[in-house]
C-alpha cells in the first residue's frame, strides 16, 4: 500500500498543474495578506476606546436578551457578557485587529483556498486515468481495485493537508513581515471559568476545523470523478456545494430537515467564531452528520470503481 501511494504522490507531483496550484495558493495568501495590510493603512479613523467598546456591547446585548432569541442565541450572548465584564474587571483589551496575532489566531481563509486547489486533484486523480486511457494499465496491475482507490484517495488527503501547512506557514510568515506586534489576549469561555487563548495552538486548532470542510468536499469530487468519470462535472458540482452551502442552510434553517444536510456542518469553525445558524446542534452532532457523509460517499466511490466493467 505504501508503495502505491508513494507512487501516486510521486504521479502527482509529475503534472506542472500541482506545482502551479501550490504556486498560485502562495501567491493568493501573500496577495490577501497585502490586501489586508493596505486597507489598514487607508484607514486614518482614531481607534476607539476598547472599554467604552465593551461597555456598549453589553448594553447592546443586554437588551436584545429582552427579545425573544433562541436558546442557542441567547446562550452565546451571555458568554459574550462574561467575557466583555471579564475584560473591563481585569483591565485585558482584546487582541488589536491590526495586529499579528489577530491574523495567526484564526488563519481561516486559508481553508477556503486549500478547498479550491484540493478539490481539482480530487476530481481528477480517477477520472482523468480513464480520460487518457490509462486505466486499462492501470488495472493490469496485480494490486486489488480497492488499493487503488485507497492509495488515491490517501494521496489526496495528503495533498490537502500540506496545501494547508503551506497556507498556514506563509500567513505567518506575511504576518510578521506585514504587521507589527499588536497588545491585548484572546479570551473564552471553557464551560466554567474565563481562560485565555494560546495563539498559536487556536490558530491550528482553527486551521485541523478548517480542514473538515477540505475533507468532505474533496471526498464528495472523488467520488463524482470516480462515479462519473468526469473532472467538469466534479469540480463543477462540488464547488456549488462550497459556494452555495451556507445560503441554504439559511433557506431552510426554520426546518428540521436542515440539521441533517452536510451544508449545515461543513464549517466547523462556526463553534468558535460564535456564527451557528441552526438551532440545537453541537459539535460532536455535526462530527457524527460529517462521518456518516463521508462514509457514503466512499461507499459509493469503490462499490462503483470495484464493480466496474473496464472496456476502454
């Protein structure tokens, strides 16, 4: 097994395409990071006083807790209270948005990239062995069906987490270069007490989250590619599912049903960013949507490629 992922990684890697992508995510992650940097510099506004900030959200929450929220909402608000009365107690600004940490601490642009660039190898790495004809060799080969497809769903695994270490090593990298050492701490609630936030164990924690939605939406292009043999349709299908998902988990988001879409959890980032938009779902409800999912598009993905009559 290890020799045949070695020599799918090594297959890969031979196509200037993968060298272009890893190219290109650099390039997007330097560009965005001097994006960012330029928009700080045109901003001449004086930063208000962090405390009088606080004490405003308070108060902003405060009366929207007269309202009728759900209990989701209502549960986050009053941890955002416990926090901001926190700060103000102990004198401890939040992290300043222009500098360093704020970008390191939650690198989640990054996954959007890698999802992209992710998602084109997977779509093609089947279907394009039978659109250039190879699969028939492919096939001679004393190594069982289900091999194959391990080791090229393997090699695509692999392929997304380097995207994402890369991604990950430039935003720091820019970050250091771009902006300079900002003041404050990242806090949060842990069920209990307030506790502080490391920065560089959230930003990859941030980042392992990120990587679900790579996960998911890679499997479902292997398996479009697999099933169908068509790199347009997979790539173009699974980019409507990256694109579309979260405007309709708000479409539907008064409805059951939503909670047992794979839209809904894709992003599990949403559990620390405070942004769930569904009612009465957590984390391990949405681990456990998440693997179903994968599971059935795996199935689906070797049953076919398994079963399949090579004739060309």
């Amino acid at each position: 097994m290890l020799n045949l992922i070695q020599n799918e990684w090594m297959k890969l890697w031979s196509k200037k395409g993968t060298w272009i992508m890893t190219i290109l995510l650099i390039a997007a992650v330097i560009g965005l990071m001097g994006i960012t940097k330029w928009v700080n510099n045109q901003n001449t506004t004086q930063p208000t006083d962090w405390k009088s900030n606080a004490q405003e959200q308070i108060n902003y929450i405060n009366e929207a807790t007269q309202l009728d929220l759900p209990e989701m909402e209502r549960k986050q608000n009053e941890e955002t209270i416990k926090i901001l009365e926190y700060r103000l107690a102990n004198d401890i600004p939040p992290l300043a948005e222009d500098g360093r940490e704020s970008l390191i601490i939650n690198p989640v642009g990054v996954g959007s990239l890698v999802v992209l660039l992710t998602v084109i190898v997977a779509a093609g790495i089947v279907a394009s062995e039978f659109s250039q004809g190879t699969i028939k060799m492919l096939l001679t080969r004393p190594v069982s069906r289900w091999k194959i497809m391990t080791s090229k769903y393997v090699t695509v695994l692999l392929f997304g987490v380097l995207l994402m270490f890369i991604g990950f090593a430039v935003t720091i990298m820019s970050a250091y270069i771009l902006f300079p050492s900002g003041v404050g701490q990242e806090l949060k609630w842990d069920g209990n007490a307030i506790v502080p936030v490391s920065i560089w164990g959230h930003g990859l924690y941030m980042l392992i989250l990120s990587f679900a939605n790579v996960i998911i939406t890679a499997t479902f292009a292997f398996m479009i590619g697999s099933v169908f043999r068509s790199n347009g349709m997979a790539i173009g299908l699974s980019l409507f599912i990256f694109f579309t998902g979260n405007t309709i988990v708000l479409l539907l988001s008064q409805y059951e049903i939503v909670k047992y879409l794979v839209f809904t959890h894709m992003n599990l980032t949403m559990y620390e960013t405070d942004s769930v938009f569904v009612d009465g779902i957590t984390m391990p409800f949405s681990l456990v949507v998440l693997a179903a999912y994968l599971v059935a598009f795996l199935v689906i993905s070797y049953t076919v490629f398994t079963k399949r009559d090579i004739t060309a």
